[in-house]
C-alpha cells in the first residue's frame, strides 16, 4: 500500500504500467493484479478498497482501455465524419489507427455492445473494402456538402488534404463491375450511379449455339422428365453431341451476364413445359433444374426480379438496409461551421 501511494504522489493514478517496479524494486503492477483479483472474488476487505479507490485504482484496466479508445475514435468521428483513421494516425498521443485497425481484426470478437458502439459512431467503421476508398468517398461527400459539383471535376483534381478525387470519381465511372453493392448504394448517395455495363454483343454463332443447346434440353426433359443433368452429360441432338451438363452450369454461374430474352426463353413454363404450381414455382419432378438454395432455374437466371423459393429477394438482408439508413449526416467539425 506504500507503494501505491507513493506512485499516486507522483503521477495522480494507479494506471500503472505493465510489469512496473519502484525505485525500491517492488513489483507494484503485480501488487494491484493481486488486488483486483481479490476485488472480484469479494475477499478484499472494505477498508483496503476504499482506501485504494481514494487512489483511484483501475479495477477494470480491460474496460478502461477499451473506453479510453472509443473516446478518441468518438473524437475523430466528430473532426472526420468517420472512423477510416490511417494506421498511423495519431490523436495526441493516442494511436487511435492503431486502435481501430485492431478491432477491425478482432470484430467478430468484439461484444454486441462494444460493435454497436462503434456501428453508432460510424455505420461503416469495417468495411468489406479498403479503407483508402472510404477516405476518398468522405472527401467526395465534403466536397458536395461544402456546395461543389462532382460532376465536372478534372481527373487531375487533388483536395487540400492529399485525396486524388478526380482519379478516383474516374475509376468508380469506368469501373462500376469492380463495386460491392454497398459502395454502390453510397455512390447513389451523392448521385454518382455508375452506369450498367453495357450486355456483350452476341454474334450468330452464339446465338446458334445457344439454341443448339436449348433444343437439347428440351429433348433431355423429354424424355427424362426432369433437367437434374449430371455435369459430364453429352445429350445425342440428332447425331450432334452438346455438353448439356456443362451449359446448364455454365448459365447458372453467368446469369446476371443473360439477356432478357435468353432470360425468357429458359424460362421454365416456356422452354421446359413445365407444371406450374400457384405462386409460379415449378414442381421439382416436373422441372428439375434448381440451384443449391432450391431456386428454380427460371429464378436462379433471372435473378433481376424473380422470387426464390426461400421468399427473399436480393438487396433486404441486414446489410442492405444498413445502405439504405447510411446517408452520411455525420460531418467534420468544420462542416457545422
């Protein structure tokens, strides 16, 4: 207890560091261990924890650190409008990049309190995405709410504080196939929608080939009553083998790349004859082409507007609805101004 009052003498806190000892060699870190640990068990008496509280002992040094870090990301929220610190960023002597940086690697950890606490600061403190773009999509958003126009901007333009602006509106208008969904949503924001890319131009000997295959199926569910086709199937189309396999994979794997029109012709009430149940799904007997999820192939291709057999559709999961809630309202400080 000596010693504890010394340190506090001196420094005005028990916040002492790791493995510390006196000058006299006492080990006064490993002291105060042992005495949160008697706290917690309730074998510290009454007098010894007061008198210790009147030294203003941590009893919690976890808690305390993890508090003392949300209170400098809360402040560089406030001057920021988020929480995409640079690793190395400094607020006074606090490494809060550092800090941060580790709970994005530790979130799946983190308590539901303790996200929240930072989901609350900023809805997108970990996102599925470089942090550099998030930096530069806060520079775009200062930049429209300080009354600017993105639209005209130069692919040169570079803001005061070092983002390369017009580089970066440059790529997110060539380069719209490279976006999560998410970044999309936060472009859409600032009225920055990146244009669809364009649907490939399809030649004759596709198109063939496409009804070559089609005719195929057709003959497969036929006959087999179903299109539950093994992957190394070769349907005989009158002397003309068709991997039919391989291309009932291949269109599931490439159907946000279909056309409508190739869209509707595997359609399954169309193009397989299949019994159609109430609500539009297809009997599975009937129609056997379904994904993993159980989507018909119809839903499964078409996978603009149709409803899978689960009831969802695309872009009403959690984090879609947290896109729709983000438009950024949090400005830096100097935006109140």
């Amino acid at each position: 207890m000596a010693a504890a009052r010394r340190y506090h003498r001196t420094h005005h806190h028990l916040d002492v560091p790791q493995a510390f000892e006196d000058e006299g060699g006492y080990p006064l870190d490993t002291w105060l261990t042992w005495q949160r640990h008697l706290h917690t068990t309730g074998a510290l008496d009454q007098t010894r924890t007061a008198a210790l509280e009147r030294l203003d002992i941590i009893w919690n040094p976890r808690q305390q650190a993890w508090d003392r870090g949300l209170a400098h990301a809360a402040a560089f929220a406030t001057l920021h409008g988020h929480l995409a610190a640079p690793v190395d960023h400094h607020d006074g002597d606090f490494p809060i990049g550092r800090w941060l940086a580790t709970q994005r690697t530790r979130a799946d950890q983190l308590t539901p309190a303790r996200a929240q606490a930072l989901q609350d600061l900023d809805p997108w403190w970990n996102p599925p995405w470089p942090l550099t773009w998030q930096r530069t999509y806060h520079a775009a958003h200062h930049h429209t709410a300080a009354g600017r126009s993105l639209r005209d901007l130069p692919r040169s333009y570079v803001t005061d504080d070092g983002h390369r602006l017009g580089e970066w509106l440059h790529t997110q208008r060539t380069h719209p196939e490279r976006l999560h969904p998410e970044q999309q949503c936060l472009l859409a924001h600032l009225g920055l929608n990146p244009p669809a890319p364009p649907a490939p131009q399809r030649g004759p000997s596709h198109e063939r080939a496409f009804q070559r295959a089609l005719a195929a199926a057709r003959a497969f569910h036929t006959r087999e009553g179903h299109l539950n086709v093994p992957q190394r199937h070769i349907e005989d189309l009158g002397g003309d083998p068709v991997r039919l396999g391989q291309w009932i994979n291949n269109a599931r794997r490439r159907r946000d790349r279909l056309t409508a029109d190739r869209i509707a012709q595997l359609d399954a009430r169309h193009a397989m004859g299949a019994v159609a149940l109430p609500g539009g799904v297809a009997r599975q007997a009937d129609f056997g082409v379904l994904d993993a999820e159980g989507r018909s192939l119809r839903t499964t291709i078409g996978a603009g507007s149709a409803t899978p057999l689960n009831g969802k559709r695309a872009g009403t999961g959690p984090s879609a609805s947290r896109c729709a809630r983000s438009r950024v309202s949090r400005l830096p400080r100097s935006q109140h101004h």
